[in-house]
C-alpha cells in the first residue's frame, strides 16, 4: 500500500477508487456497495479495503460540504440521511487504532514521523464534521473505550508506549546473552533431529530452531497468563467484578491475546484464555518432543501457528514457509477464521481488489467449538464448517 498523504484520498488506492467512481455513469450502487461491506465488517479492515472505504465516505463528505476540496469533481449522487449516517460511521471506524468491532486499525504505523497520527486525524477531521452534521463524533469527548486513540486513558497509554520502547528485546543489551543462554539450553530438544531430517538444516540450526519452538511456546503461555490476570482471572465475584473480554479491555492491554482472529474478540475472557493456554502448551511440549504435530481441533490450529511463527523470529535460520511445513500442516482448520468479509465483497464491485478473492472463503466456528475436533460427516454427506 502507497500512502503519500493523511486526508481520505492520499492513497494510490483511494485514488484508484475514485476513478472507478467518477468513470461510471451512475456511480451511486457501487458507492453504496463499498460502504457497506466495510460497514458490515466485523473482522480485520485489510489495508486496501480501508483505504476504499476511507475514499468512498470522502466522496459523501465533499458532496456535503464542497469547501473541503472546491477544485475537485463531485459525483453525481444525492446524498441521503442512509448515505451519510453509513460514511460517518465508516469512517469513524478508520480514524481510531482500534475499534471495539473490527479491531486494530491498519492504516495506523504507516507514518515515519512520530507526530503522523495526530496529522492524520486532524486531516480528516473536517471531514468527519460534515458527515457528523453537528452530532458527537469519536472526536468528542467523553471517548468511549472501544472508540479511544488507544484503548487506555492517554497518560497510560503514553507510559504504555515508553515501556515498550525501553523493554530490551531478545538481542539488546544484557538481555543478549540471557537469551542466549536460554536457546542454548532448550537446543537438545528431541525435535532436533526430526528437524534435520525434515527440512534438511544443518545440525546447529535445526537444534536452534528446535529450541525456538520451545522458547516461543513459554513466551506465548507467559503473555496469556498476563492476559489472563488482566481480564480479571481469579478475582473474588463478590467484590462486584465482571467477566471482561478482550473486546472491551482493547488489544493494548493484553500480550497474547491480540493475535487471535478479532471477530470473536467478544468471547475471550478468562475462562477461555485459560483453556487456550492449556492448548499452547501441550502443542509446545509435542514440538519439542516430536518437532511436528498435526492439529486435530481449531484450538492447537491456533497454537502452532502462533508457536512457529514467534519461533521464527527468535531463530531465523530457515523461510517461515519451510518452518511451518516442518512444524505441521498448521491453517488446515483456522486459516479461513478471520478472513474478512468485505474482502469478498469489494473483490466484486472494484477491479483494483480483485485479488482479494484469492482469499480462503469466509468460516465462522464459535470459540466454544475450537477445543473439540470437528464432527466428521455423515457417509454420503458434506461437512459444514459451521
């Protein structure tokens, strides 16, 4: 993706959305249809998406109010209570880091300047004001939790920030030989010499990378226990505590839990972060031991893809693509959770995302289902992954 402005068309997408727009005779369906799908997304806002849905509410916004941009073309198209109300709320959804429906905004960590965010959002300000057409927006104060520039209050968040700035890594200052240490340790793991054989590595690296899905695997039960406690895992029901879940805490507060699919952020709370870490740690203990596994529920699906992915940034010996060939057919079972919908859909009505469509088809299987393998099918019959 090429973004070489902050308001809603300084992208190389957003500008080819626009055309699209202005080169059809009755621009107003497909405008409508590119609205919402991204209104209707409920999953990850992939980056092409986003930027068509942040050019299409700009569209509406300049048919509102024409001082924003008074050299550029309008369409063709009037604009309705429906049509404005469904921009605003589009991009409202884009202005944030986060959103407590769709998740962690992608447009966000694009800037090179530390002060492109705040540019960005005062860019598209006007914009939103002539959609809002006087009522409270995300801007306005008081901020909703899941409608916040980062989930946190803003003295947090900014301490949020300098503590993971300052946090060694796995490779800075003393921590390096630490770390070090801790691989070298976990490098006779007996998966070594699968490793070898499978994908082929020389001895050194197929022992490093056998003790990197050991070393990931911690880090990750680690971060779930910290997530755990901060969904509120063993506090006494009669001090007045609620369940909580990952969908009104926001992905800042949270290590692990973050980088499962976002749609069912709603259902993770304690109770299945607890189980989730139970998971992760028997798909560990089999990767040390075996080096390979083959995920018979969407809960171990999860797992080592998580596992092997953080292995492979501790031990970067080999391409993902091999390492997860090696570590077992990881994606079988969740790769299709969290595509997005809207993907789909703009894949259809705007040529430039046509290859979207490459995408696995859309599945939806409840949480409470991923720690069960799935039924077989009856003889004769299909399965459904619902």
């Amino acid at each position: 993706m090429s973004r070489h402005g902050y308001d809603p068309f300084g992208s190389d997408e957003a500008m080819d959305v626009q055309d699209h727009l202005h080169g059809l005779a009755d621009p107003l369906p497909v405008l409508v249809q590119v609205l919402e799908a991204v209104h209707a997304e409920d999953s990850l806002i992939l980056p092409a998406v986003a930027e068509a849905g942040l050019a299409a509410a700009g569209e509406v916004a300049l048919l509102l109010d024409p001082a924003l941009d008074p050299s550029f073309p309008r369409l063709p198209v009037p604009v309705d209570d429906r049509l404005r109300t469904i921009a605003l709320e589009v991009m409202e959804s884009l202005v944030q880091p986060w959103d407590r429906r769709t998740g962690a905004c992608c447009l966000y960590g694009l800037w090179r300047d530390p002060d492109g965010d705040a540019h960005y959002r005062r860019a598209l300000e006007p914009y939103l004001r002539a959609l809002a057409a006087g009522a409270r927006t995300c801007l306005d104060p008081p901020h909703d939790p899941g409608y916040s520039w980062t989930g946190l209050p803003p003295r947090d968040a900014r301490r949020a920030r300098a503590d993971d700035e300052e946090r060694p890594g796995p490779f800075a200052g003393n921590e390096r030989r630490a770390e070090a240490a801790r691989l070298s340790a976990l490098a006779h793991a007996p998966a070594e010499q699968a490793l070898v054989r499978r994908l082929g590595l020389p001895a050194h690296e197929a022992r490093r990378l056998a003790g990197a899905f050991v070393r990931a695997a911690r880090t990750l039960a680690d971060g779930l226990r910290h997530d755990a406690a901060a969904l509120g895992d063993g506090a006494p029901a009669d001090e007045g505590h609620r369940v909580r879940t990952l969908a009104e805490l926001g992905p800042h507060r949270v290590r692990a839990l973050a980088e499962l699919p976002w749609p069912y952020a709603g259902a993770y709370d304690a109770a299945f972060t607890r189980r989730f870490l139970a998971t992760v740690e028997d798909v560990g203990h089999r990767l040390a031991t075996k080096g390979r596994l083959r995920p018979k529920t969407v809960a171990e699906d999860l797992a080592l893809l998580l596992v092997v992915r953080h292995a492979v940034e501790l031990a970067p010996v080999c391409e993902p693509e091999r390492a997860e060939a090696a570590a077992g057919p990881a994606g079988r079972l969740s790769g299709a959770l969290a595509t997005p919908p809207s993907a789909y859909r703009l894949a259809r009505v705007l040529p430039r995302l046509a290859h979207l469509r490459t995408f696995p088809e859309p599945v939806r299987i409840p949480p409470d289902r991923w720690f069960s393998p799935p039924a077989r099918p009856a003889a004769g019959r299909s399965a459904s992954p619902a």
